[in-house]
C-alpha cells in the first residue's frame, strides 16, 4: 500500500463510487420532496413517478456494491482503506432504505387520495419531511467534507424529528376516537409518519459513519434518543422503533 | 489465491465467523420466541429480558462485521471468496434487524400489558412469530448447507406470512371501528404485526443470500409477493412496505 501508483489508483476509484454515491443521495432527496409533495397535494401521477424511480436508487446501490467489491478484490485496501470502503457500502445500503420509505409514502398517497382527507396531517408530516430531507442533505456533505461538527449537528436534529412523529401519534389516536371513520386514512398517515421517523434513524446512521470516517472513532452517544418523551405522554404510549 | 495454504487459512476463518453468525441466528430464533410468548403472556419481566438481549445479539453483528474486515485485509480474498465475505456480513446486517423487530416487540408488550387485552390478537401475532421464527431456522440451515432447493422453499412460505399479516390489518381495523377504546392496543398490535410481517422480508432476504452463495446467482423473481391480495380486500387497503 506504500506504492504511490497504487494509493492514487485507489484514491481514483474511491471518488468515482463516491459521485455515485452523491448521486444515489440525489436521487433519494428528491424521492422525499416529491413523496411528501404528492401526499400533500394528492397528486397520485406524482406519485406514481415516486414509485418508478425507486428502481433507479435500488440500481445504483448495486452498482456501488459492485464496484466496492471489485475495489477490494483489485486494490486490496488495508486498514483504514478498507474501513473507508466499507462505509460507503454502509451509507449505501441507508439511502437505499431512505428511498424504500419515500416508495412506501407514494403508495400509501394513491391508497389514501381516495379516502376522506385528515385536516391538517398531510402538511405536518410534509414538514417532517422536510427537516428529514434537509438532514440528509447535510449529513452527505459531512460525509464528502469529512465534516464532524456538521455530522453531529445532524446527529442532533433527529430528536426534533422524533418529537414531531410523537406529537403526530397523539394527534392520530385524538382524531380516530373522535370519528371512527377516520381509522383506516389515519392508520395509513401513522405509517407515513413512522416511515419519515425512520428515514429520520438512518440519516442519523450515515451522520454516525460520516463522524467516524472524519474523527476515526463512531460517536460516543450510539444514537440521541428522547425516549421519556416516547414512553409516557398524556397516556397514550407509544413505544421506540 | 492458490496457495493451498492461504486457501486454508480463509476457510478457517469464515468458518470461525460462519458459528459466529449460527450464534447471532440462535439468539434471534429465541428473541422471536421469548417476545411473542411474552406477548402472549403479558409477561413484563420475559420481555425485559429481550429487550436487554438485543445487546448481546448487536455485539455479535459489530464482532462478525469487524472478523469480516479482517479477513478482507488479512487474507485479502479475490472473486468468489469475496462475495461470501460480503454475503456473511449482509446476512448478520439482516440478522441485527429481526433483533430489532423482536426488542420492538418487547418494548410494546410492555405498554400493551398495561390495556384491556384485544381478543385473539396475541394469538395470532404468536403463530405469525412461530412461522417467521422457523423459516429463519430453516433459511440459516439453508446458508450453512448452501441447500438452495431449501432457500427457496423459504422464500415462498414469507407469502403465508404476509397473508396472516394482511389478515390481522382487516381484524384490527374492525376492532378499532367497533369499540374506539380498542384504538390504542390495537395500533401497537398493528405495528408489532407489521414488524413481524418485516422479519419475514428479512428471513427472505437470508434465503435469498443462501440461493446466491449455493448457486452463483440471485433468485429470478427478486421477492415473491402477494401484492394484488394486499391492495384491495374488503374496502380495506393496506400499502406493502
């Protein structure tokens, strides 16, 4: 690994996968916006095109995967080359459930623009999204700038993101013991809001992998959760993922 | 790579991480078991005990992924030997997430034994778990005896498990409708289904590593799923993840 030749050969094949992986990050930010946009405004084609371009984000994962695997079999990275190569698989595999969730929003759109419209829930899980999408955007830059401050920064942001999925629960339990006939849409938006709060956990997993690849060392919280907060409001429970 | 005895040498040690991941397989197989009988049961103190479990089963995955970088930098494997390094550590990524789902489950027995039970509702979620619980046995068998015939009897059964799921989602929305002060029990019960219907996506994805690894390549049909069942039942529609 001390050959020069071989350490910048490396160093060119790392970036080439990292563009793909900026790319896939692209890709999987727009399928957010466009997931909550097309929730919000009922627009099942918008939607449709949610789902289709899933495809293309599950492509470039197994493109990345590939070309990770031919790095290690051709270069054969050591040490921290090779734990650089294994982050990117990581980070890899976080955008590709990012974008499964965003998939799982669109279709839950098209199952939902034919009930009955819940006041006021489209626009806050929208707004979730929103924060999700705008994490993900800074938790990529960390990972290319190797940018810890901004990592943890990220890393932090997810707890406003799980209270606003707690306060969402409350709400939809209030509104279906009001008028059952609000059970069925509220179920799908409940698994709308879970979903985000999840993709919300795996922006915090590549802001975990981008302060490690930028400090040497995983941070020291694995994960900052509002867990009281998750456990025991105004009785009704709702328990962590 | 064909030096004999640096051949050994990588035998050796995938089979060393190969127990490691059948250890990781068989505390799962009892999270799955012991979360669903204390569901069942409403027993607080057996769900502790999975829950605190969780941890020994994420050390395993840690120790698994950096045995496998190891080998990656030690043994430095080409081709062939690569992907199964690759494969065991997809695998155990699979493994920490049915974990997950089963601490989940313990999370929620415990808010849940705290409500007016739901009839038959833990029953049934315990004969979901029971199927999920044996087909993660027999796809790990599978993955070890590289049994793609096995494999792939495993893949099929994850559509019964998404058939009881589907079943259930109908049941609970019922509930819900009939009594509002079912609500809140059956909107965990609800999720804990959910997860149990994703450890079944993730015991298929298990089997569908075991079919690579025994034949070269990936199954043809990705995953096969119910999908028109799903949609459209009853009036009640319910979006695949």
């Amino acid at each position: 690994m001390n050959d020069p030749h071989i350490a910048k050969a490396f160093d060119r094949d790392l970036e080439a996968i990292q563009a793909q992986v900026m790319k896939m990050g692209g890709l999987v930010e727009e399928a957010i916006r466009e997931g909550s946009k097309s929730l919000k405004s009922r627009d099942v084609e918008l939607a449709e095109k949610v789902r289709r371009g899933d495809r293309q984000i599950d492509e470039l994962e197994d493109l990345i995967n590939t070309q990770c695997a031919q790095v290690l079999a051709i270069r054969q990275p050591a040490a921290t080359d090779l734990r650089t190569v294994l982050t990117v698989m990581k980070i890899a595999g976080n955008l590709e459930r990012i974008g499964d969730y965003a998939k799982n929003m669109a279709k839950r759109t098209e199952v939902l623009s034919q009930m009955q419209p819940v006041e006021g829930a489209s626009s806050a899980i929208r707004r979730m999204s929103k924060e999700v999408g705008s994490m993900l955007s800074d938790a990529l830059d960390a990972y290319v700038r190797r940018d810890a401050e901004l990592a943890e920064d990220v890393r932090h942001r997810d707890l406003e993101v799980d209270q606003m999925y707690n306060a969402l629960f409350r709400e939809f339990l209030t509104f279906m013991m009001e008028d059952p006939r609000n059970i069925t849409a509220c179920m799908h938006l409940h698994f709308i809001a879970k979903n985000v709060e999840r993709m919300g956990d795996h922006v915090t997993s590549i802001a975990d992998q981008a302060v490690y690849l930028a400090t040497g060392e995983m941070p020291d919280d694995p994960r900052p959760k509002d867990n009281k907060a998750i456990y025991r409001v105004e009785g009704f429970e709702e328990a962590d993922e």
